[in-house]
C-alpha cells in the first residue's frame, strides 16, 4: 500500500489554544511513510500543574481514532489499563488535567484504524476501550513498556517498531475513497455539502454513508460540520472581527440562528461569547 503525504486531518481542535497553552504542552510528530497509509501522526501531551489546582481542557475531536498511553494523573473513564483505543468522539471532549501527566498517542487517519485492523468502526463512535481488543497483546504489550517522559522521538520508534508487525499487506480501494473524500473536505472549504462530493467524485449517496459508517464510525455529514467547525472557531482564535454572519456564510451557514445554534451546542458557548474570550485572552 503506498504512503499517503497528503494530510487528511489538521491540528484544529484545541478550543482556547493559547489558553490551552498555559497549561499543558503538546507536540506533533510525522509518521513513518511505512504507516501513513493509515496513520495520520504522533502526538505526545505533558502537563505538571501545581497541587491542588485543575484546568479543563476543551476540544473538538477530529473525526479519527486514537492509540493512547496515558501515565501520570489518570483520565476520567481510563481504567487499570492504561493503553487505550478511543473512537470517533462525536461531543465536545472536556478532561480536568491535574497533577503531572504523560501521554504518548497515535492518530489514526479517519478510516484508518478500520483498515489497519480490519474492523467495523461503527461500535467504536463515542466508546474507548482497552487497546488489547483490537490490536494483538504483543503490540499492546511493547508499547504499554514505554516509560512516562520517554523522549517523544524515542517513544515514536517504539510506538512505530511495535505496529508494524501487524500492518496489513493488502490494498483496501474502498478506504484510499474515503480518504480522497475527506482530503477533499480538507483542501477545499468551498465543500459545504456532502452531495457536492458525490457530483464531484461520481459516487451514490448510500456508498458514501456506507463508507463512512465502515471505516469512520460517523456519517459523511458530520464529518463536513464538524470540518467547518473547526475553521470557524481557526478564524476566530486568530482574531477575526468581522461580521459573524459573512463568518457563518462563508462555512456554509446560510441561516444565523442555525449557525448559533450549532456553534453552542458544539463548542458550549455562542460565537460572539467564545470570541469576547478569545479578544480578552490575547489582550
């Protein structure tokens, strides 16, 4: 299967980054060609907050699966094993960081994680499970023996080294679709319908959501929203000031209200209220 250099995920998410930044420090590392056919990067958080205080962090997941080792001050929801897979997570993700923490992860690309181990991600969306349910107890074994604080660039070869032993060997055509549909989704911001990808690439409408439920876990539509999402709340993290209705047009929200009520629903504040914030902070 040939390596992928084409991105098919951003490093949109993070809401409040710079707050974000104040607390907790995240680094992103390119995979190996031998793995980019299914996955989209590494990344390692740490954090060492002083005792006795919390921060909440706040994202909009990608629409993509994560490998995680968590160390330090466990996750809410995290049990004994600490190697976790979690699915397309289809809410906004909030976790209280406390104490110090490490967490070495692999981003899968959206449909990789399906492909890599041939499973049907429909029963991953919004679930995280120990990591030894899907992939074989001697990957999970070697990456579960990396020490917290590994320097990320070593914790990234043994990451790589364990996976791998176990990447398939087979071409799989009905996942490089979905990945052209969502480089697509990526690259050009004028897609703001699912059925402008199906005119563009001559696909049904019932293969697409086909697709996506196999490999992704979550419908083609809310895989565009949650895209567009993420550049709205890019544009105001990096201090638009125009008008929030050509804002909301421009992403494919032809109705304010529908826009408003989409953006609290999914980010938890209203677009005026999160960018009041975002103009204090930078201040």
């Amino acid at each position: 299967m040939p390596d992928r250099k084409n991105a098919t995920s951003s490093t949109a998410g993070i809401l409040r980054p710079e707050e974000f930044a104040e607390h907790a420090d995240v680094e992103r590392v390119p995979c190996s060609a031998a793995l980019s056919p299914w996955v989209e990067n590494h990344w390692c958080l740490r954090w060492d907050l002083p005792p006795g205080s919390t921060y909440v962090s706040s994202t909009l997941p990608h629409p993509a699966c994560n490998l995680t080792l968590e160390l330090g001050a466990p996750r809410p929801g995290v049990g004994a094993d600490r190697l976790v897979v979690t699915g397309v997570v289809t809410e906004r993700f909030e976790v209280p960081v406390v104490d110090r923490g490490w967490v070495l992860g692999v981003k899968f690309r959206p449909g990789g994680l399906a492909a890599f181990c041939g499973l049907d991600a429909r029963g991953l969306a919004d679930r995280g499970i120990p990591a030894v349910d899907v992939l074989p107890a001697t990957v999970c074994e070697a990456i579960r023996a990396i020490p917290a604080g590994t320097p990320t660039s070593r914790a990234v070869v043994e990451a790589e080294r364990a996976l791998l032993t176990v990447r398939p060997s087979e071409p799989d055509t009905a996942y490089d679709l979905v990945l052209t549909l969502i480089s697509d989704m990526l690259a050009d911001r004028t897609v703001v319908r699912v059925s402008q990808l199906e005119e563009r690439h001559g696909i049904g409408r019932r293969q697409v959501q086909r697709l996506f439920a196999r490999y992704v876990g979550v419908g083609p539509k809310w895989v565009l929203a949650r895209y567009r999402m993420h550049d709205v709340v890019t544009v105001l993290d990096d201090g638009y000031d125009g008008a929030l209705t050509d804002l909301a047009a421009r992403y494919g929200w032809y109705d304010q209200a529908h826009f408003i009520q989409d953006f609290t629903a999914q980010v938890g504040v209203t677009p005026g209220e999160y960018r009041a914030h975002a103009a204090d902070t930078t201040a």
